[in-house]
C-alpha cells in the first residue's frame, strides 16, 4: 500500500528554512496582534500559516511512512506527535491551572478550570464555539488558554487525517487506479468540502465558524495537495523566488488589511493560506534576490525553532499579568508588553530545550518499527496519564468553583425572599436615605462569582451572528398588550418588566438580539438589519399597546450619532402609527467605560465601598434622548439617578451587585428596581 514518492520531492527530514521562517513569521504575527491588537488587526492570520504548514508536513510524513513500509503503524505516528506536541503543552497548561488558583480571582476560576480541562483533552475550540466566544473581540473576560483552540483543532486533524488517508488507500486496493490520483482526489474533494463550509459557516455564524474544526480542515487540506501533488521544484530559478516573495507579501498583506470585522475564515482566508502554500511551493532558492537569505538568518530561524512553545507562552502571560499586578480590565504599558515578549521568549527556549527536545528525541534503538511496540504503548499510555492529570488541575479550580456557586445560589435565594427594605436601589433613593444610612454590609448579593450567570435572557435572546427573530410570551389574561424589544441592555431590564406585566395581568412579548439595536439605523453585523425589519412586521401585526425599549447608546451606526437619532425616529413612527406607545429606557451607566472592566472580581478584590466609578465618564450621550424629543406617543424614562449619586456611580448599592459585568446589571439589581420602573411608567400614562 506504499504511495512512492519521486526523487525530486523534499521529505520532512531535509532542512526547510522557509519553513521555519514561515513559523517564524506566523507567531510574531500572532503575538504582536495579541499586544497591539489596533497595530496589526489581522494578525490572527498567523494561526491560518500554521494550519497549511501542518497539513503540508504531517502528509509529507505519512507519506513517506506508506512508501518505505506495506503497513503505517499508527501507534507509531501517534506516539510521534505525542512526544512533539503533548509534554510542553501540558506543561503550560499546569502551569496556568497552579496559576489560577494563586493569581487569579475565585470569579475565573470556574470559567478557566474549563477551559484547561478542555485544552488538556485538544476538545477547546467546541467549547469555546459553544460558549459563543468571538476570538477577534476578546476583551478583558478572555482566558488564558484561549489560543488553545488552534492546537486543538490541529489534534484533531492528526487524528483523523491517518485514518482518512489509510481508507482512500484501501479503496485502492479494492477496486485498482492510481494510487496517486485516488489519494489526490480524496484529499481535493475535503478540501473543497470544507472550503464550502466555511464559506456557509462563516456567512452565518461567524463565531462559530472561527472556531469548528469542519471549517478550518480546507487549509489543512492545501498543506497535504502540495505534499501529494508536488512531485517536484515546479519552474525556473527567477520564478520560484518571485512566487516565494508573493507568498511572503501576501501573508503580511493580510494581517495588514484585515479587522476584527472581517469574515473570517471563509473567502478572506484564501490570501494567508495560499500565500503560506506558495512559500512552500517555492521551496528554498538559491538566487541573489530570493528571500532564502531573509529565511536563513539567525533570529528568524531561531523565532522559528521555538514558535510552538512561543504561541504556548505569550497568551497566559498577556492574560495573567495584568490581572495578577492590577486587577481585571488593567492595561498593560508599552514597557510591560516588551517585557512580557521577553519573558515569553526566555520561557519558550527554555522549554524547547529542556522538554520539547528531550522528549521529541530517543535513541536510536527505539527506532525501531515494532507493530504496537511497547513504546508506542508506553507513550500512548503516559499521554493519557498527563491530559488527566493536566485535567485533574482544571478540573478542581471548575469542582472548587461549581460547590461555591452551589453555595451562593442558595444563599442568594434566601435573601431575595427577605425583607426588601434599603435592598439594591432603595439604598439610592434619597427618600429613604435617612432610613437606609450610608453604610452597608460587606456582604453582596448575588456573589460575584454567581454575577456573571445572573442574565435574564431565558433563551429568549438571539445570537449577535443570527438573524432568526426569537420571541418569547408571558401571560394571556387579554388586558395591556406589551412588548419589549432591543439589544442586550434592553433584555437587562425583563426582570422588573415581568415582574410588572405579571402583577397587573399584562401580555408581554420579548424579541431581544445581542448586539443589535432596535434601531432602521444600519449597525453591528449584517443580521442585524434582517432582523430589525422582522421584528418591525412582527410589532406591526402584533397589535401592541405599550413597546418598551432600550438601547446601547454608544452603538457604532453608519453615519454615526445623528443616523442612530433618526434611526429611531423612523423605528417608532412607523410603531406610533399603529397606535403603539413607545417607552425608551435610558441606557444605563458602562463601568467599563470608566474604568472598571469587571465589577465582580473588583468587589471581591476591593470590598463593596472600592470599585465606584465617575458617573461622566460611564454615562454617553444617548441617541434615544433625542430622538424621543417632540414625539408624542414616545416617552424616554431615564432611570440613572437610582444607579448613580451625584458624581460616582457605586458598585454595589444596598447589599446588591449593580453589574454582572462591565455593563449590564445583575437580574437582582433590576428586581430592585421594579417598583421605580413601574411608577415611572403610570406617569408616562401606562396604567392598566
């Protein structure tokens, strides 16, 4: 079953130095987009250049391991990769799982736990599409082994890619052909498969697409076309280095050009992944001009040598320091980003020496190919062993985090079923500030580390990345028809909205989108104009009485401010026509705007009375203001003077956490406000 391999064709073992250069200019790529994410926005582009290099060697290796034997032992392959990639990889990860339990606050602790537990076993990127995390606007909530989702998407290509190569061989054997043309088939057919997923997927829901492993096997696939196909170095000398500058040109290009607001993988991923196959498909020129000598230079070789374990280092150090030194939502200074470049490639090159190398090598008697040897089995064996003791690390931080928020549910149940007096927006209601006093218990409820569950889309919110109106009704009894419509900051305010429809016998209907106004205004991703015009048929035919909604107010529209403001005008004129009154609730103040990117950990960390913040700088102009000024049938409730006194907007107020995160309330916060909300609503005229 061997699939021989001409002369002409380089193996893995003959020194590539454009393909260490390719390494070494994919995870500079991927560090500097890490630190200076507005310098060079598509730099994640780096992990594409690793994907094709990937796929381009382990075929070459698989390969080469058909033509020199009958049978490919894959315990051999396996054992292989696992001495190249597990030991420092799992190293890494113990390293972050020690971490969180000394460095970081207990409100990561279950969140991070996960994801090193996920990591540990290569299942990370399904995690992370699962939990509906947007890699290219990660911001202060991400985790430090989040970049574990390229390696493991990488294991699972490993995995499979064997098997799938040994079933087209043996469709050979069964039914005859060219071995060569069969295989070269097989491999285009998946990779225009999956080219085509990713093209869907990424049309669809992007943030799941980034991610999936269906969507990211074509570039895999491109690395293994060029293994299989290029039999030899393909045109002359001047040729293959002008291809080879192309490549390079081309990759740079990419991280130059793109955005955070690129689709991503789908057509934009062509441009890295073919330029990355170019450099390889020009191989090393030996020509004046050619980049060879750029390739062959000391430092880029070396970036290259300990690019794994480089990509391994600089994320938890980016991610960990900042938090361990100052706190969630701390920047890191120009002087502490080099430092941590530094730190990051001291801590790689001594990995790469002291356990990639030293694990990656063995002596030459064990090279031995014995069917299912007992090294293999020895490898294979301590692998599991380390994934589950990597694991049992995770593990305990998400078992010690989940007993924990065991215990602050019940406790939290208990204290909503108690007294209300001077709970939560009571305490800033200057008619009961005499009763209530300025001081508070340091005891908050929830606990921050349940505050970040403490949403209240009861499912019935609809993904930033999908059109598809969701609406979800509450109650039936025929009296005051309601609606509430809006982004997230708009589905913050259910809590006291049901709390309301249910105590006077309302019909209320919710359509809520994250990141997406209710608003003609274009903004946000493409879905969002679907699904404001659906939604807009839907009120229409809905027969309302009463819309409430609300808005973030800092929503980048088209146009900008003075387009939001007429967005909105259009939005509810065409509502009041059908003789629906609007109600537009102010947006509520950003901590994060103001400084306090996550207000939980900074409670636990600081007390109740640390973490207040200025009310000018958290509060923005709010284009609904506006925009309700001379309409009639519009009323805009601006509730801020219960989540602010004076200047300083508090963190917590009367033993409740105002924010689950840096800019939503806690479902506690809002119940507190019911009352408020409701008598402000029967002086805009909605009494029933």
């Amino acid at each position: 079953m061997g699939l021989a391999l001409t002369r002409g064709h380089k193996t893995k073992d003959q020194f590539r130095p454009e393909i260490q250069a390719l390494r070494a200019l994919a995870v500079s790529l991927v560090v500097v987009y890490h630190l200076w994410p507005t310098r060079i926005e598509g730099g994640y582009v780096g992990v594409d250049v690793f994907l094709v290099i990937s796929g381009y060697l382990i075929t070459m290796h698989l390969l080469k391991g058909f033509a020199e034997s009958p049978r490919l032992r894959l315990s051999d392959f396996y054992s292989a990769r696992i001495r190249r990639l597990l030991p420092a990889s799992l190293f890494v990860l113990a390293v972050v799982g020690i971490s969180t339990f000394v460095l970081l606050p207990q409100t990561l602790w279950g969140t991070v736990g996960r994801q090193v537990l996920a990591s540990a076993f290569y299942v990370q990127n399904w995690v992370l599409a699962a939990d509906s995390v947007d890699y290219l606007a990660a911001g202060a909530g991400a985790s430090p082994v989040q970049h574990y989702w390229s390696l493991s998407v990488e294991e699972q290509f490993y995995l499979v890619w064997p098997l799938f190569l040994i079933s087209l061989l043996w469709i050979v054997k069964r039914l005859g052909g060219s071995r060569r043309l069969t295989v070269s088939l097989g491999v285009a057919t998946a990779t225009v498969v999956s080219f085509a997923v990713s093209l869907i997927s990424t049309a669809s829901s992007p943030q799941d697409a980034y991610f999936v492993t269906p969507t990211r096997i074509w570039e895999f696939g491109v690395g293994a076309l060029l293994a299989i196909c290029m039999t030899r170095q393909v045109g002359s000398k001047p040729f293959r280095s002008a291809l080879s500058w192309v490549g390079v040109v081309g990759v740079l290009a990419s991280a130059v050009i793109y955005t955070g607001s690129t689709p991503f993988p789908g057509y934009a991923a062509l441009l890295p992944v073919l330029s990355t196959a170019a450099v390889i498909a020009a191989g090393s020129v030996d020509t004046a001009w050619a980049p060879t000598r750029l390739f062959s230079l000391r430092p880029v070789q070396f970036l290259g040598d300990i690019s794994y374990s480089l990509y391994l280092w600089h994320w938890p150090l980016i991610v960990i320091v900042p938090i361990a030194v100052s706190g969630i939502g701390s920047t890191l200074t120009s002087a502490a980003k080099v430092g941590i470049i530094v730190a990051s490639v001291v801590l790689a090159w001594t990995t790469k020496v002291q356990i990639e190398d030293r694990y990656r090598r063995r002596p030459e008697r064990s090279r031995r190919r014995v069917s299912g040897g007992p090294r293999s089995r020895t490898v294979l064996a301590s692998a599991l062993a380390g994934m589950m003791l990597v694991g049992l690390v995770g593990g305990s931080a998400a078992a010690v985090s989940h007993s924990r928020v065991a215990e602050a549910t019940a406790e939290l149940a208990e204290f909503e079923s108690g007294p209300t007096e001077c709970r939560g927006a009571r305490a800033l209601d200057p008619s009961e500030a005499i009763i209530c006093g300025s001081t508070q218990s340091q005891t908050v409820f929830p606990d921050p580390l349940i505050a970040s569950a403490s949403a209240a889309d009861q499912g019935c919110q609809q993904r930033v990345t999908r059109a598809a109106v969701i609406s979800c009704m509450y109650g039936n009894s025929g009296k005051l028809k309601v609606a509430m419509v809006g982004d997230s900051h708009a589905n913050q305010w259910f809590p006291a909205v049901a709390k309301i429809a249910e105590d006077k016998g309302w019909t209320l209907t919710t359509y809520f989108k994250s990141g997406c106004a209710f608003n003609m205004a274009p903004s946000g991703h493409k879905s969002c104009a679907e699904w404001n015009s659906s939604v807009r048929l839907s009120l229409a035919d809905g027969g309302f009485d009463v819309i409430i909604t609300s808005n973030v107010a800092t929503t980048d529209y088209v146009g900008g401010y003075t387009a939001g403001v007429e967005g909105f005008r259009r939005t509810w004129q065409g509502l009041n026509d059908g003789g629906a009154k609007i109600i537009a609730i102010a947006d509520t103040p950003r901590a994060s705007s103001a400084g306090v990117a996550d207000p939980p950990s900074c409670v636990e960390a600081k007390g109740v009375d640390g973490c207040s913040f200025d009310r000018a700088e958290a509060l923005s102009s709010d284009p609904q203001k506006e925009a309700a000024e001379d309409m009639d049938l519009v009323d805009y409730l601006d509730m801020n003077d219960l989540f602010c006194i004076e200047s300083k907007c508090p963190a917590v107020a009367g033993s409740v956490l105002v924010y689950r995160d840096g800019n939503h309330m806690t479902t506690t916060y809002a119940r507190s406000l019911t009352t408020y909300l409701q008598k402000r609503m029967s002086f805009a005229g909605i009494r029933n």
